[in-house]
C-alpha cells in the first residue's frame, strides 16, 4: 500500500467528508438545512438521528458510507486514502477475484446487461437453471429459487406461506428481512430470547393452548452482528415436536462456517431436509448480488409462482448470475480457501480477546468487539481511521441499547501484516480513548 494523507489532516478529503458528509451527499447542502425539513420528517426516530448526526459531526465522527475508489479487499482505499478492511463480508475475499470477472465479461458478451424481464416471465437464463441447480445440489437440498436479494428472498418465503392467523416466533436478533416479512405477512410476531431453547419452548406451548396451527419458527444460522450461531439441533427437535415450521436464514453463512463452507447445517452435522425453508444472501462470501430460497422441490417450485418479488421483481442480472456460479464452483474447487478462512477469523478473536475485550459468544468470521457505549463506538471508528483501519460502528437500533460495537469480519484474503496493524491500531484506540 502506498502512503498517503493522514484522515485526521483536516486538509484531507476523508477528514473533510467525516466532518460534514451531507456537503457530498446533497450537493453543498449543510446537514443543518436539510434538518429543518421537518414536515415529513417529524417523528422521535428522525429526530433522534439528525439530533446523533449534529453532535458527531464537530468531531469527524461520522464514519458511514465511505465512498470507496477501489474494490471492497483487505487492502482498499477512499477519498485520497489507502485503507485496511476490516468489516467486509465478503468472507471468501474473493471480490476482484479475476477467473469471475472472466465469467462475468463472458456473461455480460453473451447475454448482455440485463435480462429485460421478471424470472416468470421473460427473464429466465440458463445461467438461472444452472445456478439454481448448482446452488440446491450446494446446499445438499432439492431445489432453489433465486431472487434478486437476501432481503427479497426472506420476504418472498414468508409472504408467500403465511398470513393473518398465523403465528411467527422470531429470535430477537433475527434479520430485518424477517421481520419485515413478517409484518408484510400480517402473522403475529412473538420473539422468543436469543438462542433461549427454554423461551423458545414457552412460546410454542403458547401457540398451541391458542390453537395456532401453522406457526414458523425463524432464525439466523449465524446473526450477523453477534457472529454466534443458531443451536439448529435443538430448534429442530422443538419445532417437530410441536408440529411448526422452520425458517433458517443463512446469509452469513454459506461460505462463511462448515468445513466446505456449506454453511450452518454442515457445521453442526445437520440434515438440511430437516429445515423446512432455507434462505440466504449470494453478496456476501459469494461475492455478488442475489438471494435465494431452498428446500424441497415443491417449495421451489411455488416460490416462482406464488412469491411476489419472484414474479414482480427484475431477474438477478446476467452478471451477478455469473458471479455467483463462479465463485459457487470456485468454493467447491478449492480445498485451501475455507483453511484460510478459519484460520484468519481464530487470529482476529484472539487478538481481541488478548487485549481484554468482549467478543461475545461468535464462532464464525464475524467477531464483534463489544464497547458499550455508542459514542465509544463511534470514537473508536473514527480513531482507527488515522491509523488507515475501516470498521463499521454498530449501534442502536442495529444492536439493543448499551452494547454499541465495531462489527469486524475476517476474511480468507486477510494476512497476518494486515492484522498485526488491527491490533495495534486497537491498542491505539485503548490508549487514547479507553
């Protein structure tokens, strides 16, 4: 990496952007003027961000949205600045990888840049049937349907199943999209404790005294800010024996945990025919854009034909198909790069956790490190921008109130020089912040 100005410069284009984005953003309009557009606006949730916005922004401390001139690696760069990565979720580190531009430059030759229509209408690819193939036959399931997003894919399974009438018993930390598409759904939403088998059980016991007979039950295979993993054996058994339905949402991770990278079931020696819909994201350690839904053929089958964002919603594009494809068969290919993976997110948690910070209960490349208080967080983000390191600050209402944190992510591209500038600029951030 090549030098360059230090953020804190205030000369510097990334000091400048931190100091007031909304100059970028709105064309010189001041975040000061945009707050007073308050007829919309007035709610206590906007109020409360533009209140959060005018007290970071005298000390540089909004870090979002970036505006990054390079891809998305361990090594990337924004605004006049080189950078280190560190809370990328491309786990396999595999954006820029150039055997899947290959594919996708074939792609795009081949088919163009879109498909000029929805998946049941006119726009189907063989790329299509070849991913959804691939992907299902992946998973270790009959079928997948692939939608445009992960967000698109859980609201497509959970609208297209359930209504009003129906209960939804979400782990509390369960992806927005779930609970989106529960409320899209109209079911009733019960959240049971994170990963509480016994509250879990208590709330099954409740939708079957209240003669609830289609009830899903819906969790992260690995929640993305926690890092940890649902205890699937123990939901499945629950969710048979009181006769429910299962949803697992496995965007963080398919190419993240298991030994081949096939996601939670693997990991953890599960049937995946045992989960009744599988979900998932291909933009994140598959290095694209899409989501998908998986499980039995018939599911698949009524996922084309019965899920609006399937039917009313553009085809993943001809690019992201190929992306996705390649870097599927890549992961299958390649015996070394889970190794890599495991081994970088073990040296990000114990380098973490020998400073004496709180990591929580992860067991996968997400690794959070646990501050607290969310203008600790916010500081440590921006303190760790002058030592060249981007990390995202994770606040409420991503997280509850009072455990703020950095999301970090391992990736398999990361090297040992990258995490040897991590720990120290960590210890940078203890020494001047605490």
């Amino acid at each position: 990496m090549t030098a360059s100005r230090s953020p804190s410069d205030p000369g510097s284009d990334l000091a400048r952007f931190t100091r007031d984005p909304f100059a970028g953003f709105f064309e010189g309009r001041s975040a000061e003027e945009l707050v007073e557009e308050r007829t919309l606006l007035d709610t206590p949730a906007v109020r409360r961000w533009f209140d959060l916005l005018h007290r970071g922004l005298p000390d540089s401390l909004y870090t979002y949205q970036i505006p990054l001139s390079r891809a998305a690696g361990p090594e990337s760069a924004a605004l006049d600045r080189d950078l280190l990565m560190f809370s990328s979720y491309s786990y396999l580190g595999l954006i820029g990888d150039r055997r899947i531009a290959a594919e996708v430059t074939d792609a795009v030759e081949r088919y163009g840049t879109s498909t000029g229509g929805v998946r049941l209408l006119t726009g189907t690819l063989e790329l299509h049937h070849r991913l959804e193939a691939e992907l299902a036959a992946f998973l270790g399931v009959e079928g997948a349907a692939v939608f445009s997003s992960g967000y698109d894919a859980n609201v497509a399974a959970i609208t297209a199943l359930f209504g009003p009438g129906d209960w939804a018993i979400l782990d509390q930390y369960a992806h927005q999209s779930i609970q989106d598409g529960c409320r899209m759904a109209g079911v009733e939403v019960r959240p049971f404790r994170h990963n509480d088998m016994a509250d879990l059980e208590r709330r099954l016991r409740q939708a079957k005294n209240r003669g609830k007979e289609r009830v899903l039950i819906a969790v992260d295979g690995v929640f993305s800010m926690d890092g940890d993993q649902a205890p699937l054996a123990e939901i499945i058994r629950l969710k048979e024996q009181y006769g429910a339905f299962l949803l697992v949402d496995e965007a963080h991770a398919l190419a993240a945990i298991g030994e081949t990278g096939r996601g939670t079931c693997e990991a953890q020696g599960v049937d995946p025919a045992r989960i009744d819909i599988l979900t998932g994201s291909l933009s994140k350690g598959i290095p694209s854009s899409g989501g998908f839904v998986a499980g039995s053929a018939a599911l698949k089958i009524y996922m084309q034909h019965g899920s609006g964002p399937y039917i009313f919603s553009a085809a993943l594009t001809p690019a992201n198909t190929a992306a996705a494809l390649a870097a599927l068969r890549l992961l299958g290919e390649d015996g070394t790069i889970m190794d890599r993976l495991r081994e970088n997110a073990r040296r990000l948690r114990a380098g973490v956790e020998a400073r004496g910070l709180d990591t929580g209960a992860c067991a996968s490349p997400v690794v959070p490190l646990i501050l607290g208080d969310e203008w600790r967080a916010y500081r440590w983000a921006r303190r760790m921008l002058d030592d060249g390191i981007f990390v995202s600050a994770v606040v409420y209402p991503a997280v509850a109130p009072g455990i703020a944190r950095l999301r970090l992510c391992a990736t398999a591209a990361h090297r040992p020089e990258h995490f040897d500038r991590l720990f120290a600029a960590i210890d940078d951030c203890l020494a001047d912040i605490g």
